[in-house]
C-alpha cells in the first residue's frame, strides 16, 4: 500500500481535516472496503481512485461544501466520476447502519420547523453626478483630482 498522505497528522489535525476522527475514518474505510470487493467480485473495471481517496474526497465535500468541479480537478477524475463517488459512498455507509445515518428519504419526511426569509435583490439604479468640465478644470488648477 502506498504511503498515506494524512499519516502525518495528529489527531486533532486529522480531525479538522476531515471532519472526523482517524477511529472513524478506519471504521468507515473498512466498511467500504468489504463493500468494494463485494462489488468488484461480480467483475467491472479497477477504479482510478482507491477507496481511501474516495472517502477522503466525500469526506472533503461534506465537510468543505465543495462543488463537484472542484472536487474532481483536485483528484484528477472527471465531473461525473466524482459525483459518482460521493454519491456510492454515502449511499453505502448508510445502507452499511453502523453510524446510524438518516437516509435521504429520511430526512426529506424531518417534521423539522423550516424558516424561509426572501429577500428582494432586485437591481435599482442609482443617480451618478454628472461629469462637468468646468469642475474638472478648477480641480485641476486647485491640485485636487
């Protein structure tokens, strides 16, 4: 196995990194892992991205509100591979029950009190002062622009 990048990081770092802490993020990777081979058992292509870094990249997009652009330039997949990603990820560890995540449906039906404020940022335009030669020329000679 390649070096782990994050090997570095203490805890806290870690933690602030991801979001989660480093016995989390073993559970969560082990989880996906059993997964993966499940899944890659039935056939199918490798895949560009371990599945270290794809937790890491759901991880960073939970955790930093990242578009998926930016998501897939940093590791190099495309758009849709990183969507993709994120997307088999959450689904698995939800499905998987060890952190007690809501599914998506779940939290749709939330009887959660939702406030919604509007606010009108319709263009309006403004008055400008006039540009006036005669002011120019007296600023001019006064040494003020």
């Amino acid at each position: 196995m390649g070096r782990n990048p994050q090997s570095h990081l203490g805890e806290e770092q870690f933690r602030r990194l991801t979001g989660v802490e480093q016995s989390t993020f073993r559970k969560m990777l082990c989880i996906l892992r059993r997964e993966h081979r499940r899944k890659k058992a039935k056939g199918g292509s490798a895949n560009a991205l371990s599945v270290r870094k794809m937790l890491l990249m759901t991880l960073e997009y939970l955790r930093e509100y990242r578009t998926y652009f930016h998501i897939a330039v940093a590791y190099r997949v495309s758009e849709s591979t990183a969507y993709r990603v994120v997307r088999w990820t959450e689904d698995t560890l939800i499905k998987d029950g060890t952190f007690s995540l809501p599914g998506r449906k779940e939290l749709l039906k939330s009887d959660a009190d939702i406030e919604v404020v509007l606010v009108d940022v319709a263009e309006t335009p403004v008055q400008r002062p006039k540009k006036n030669n005669a002011d120019t020329t007296q600023a001019r000679r006064n040494g003020t622009r």
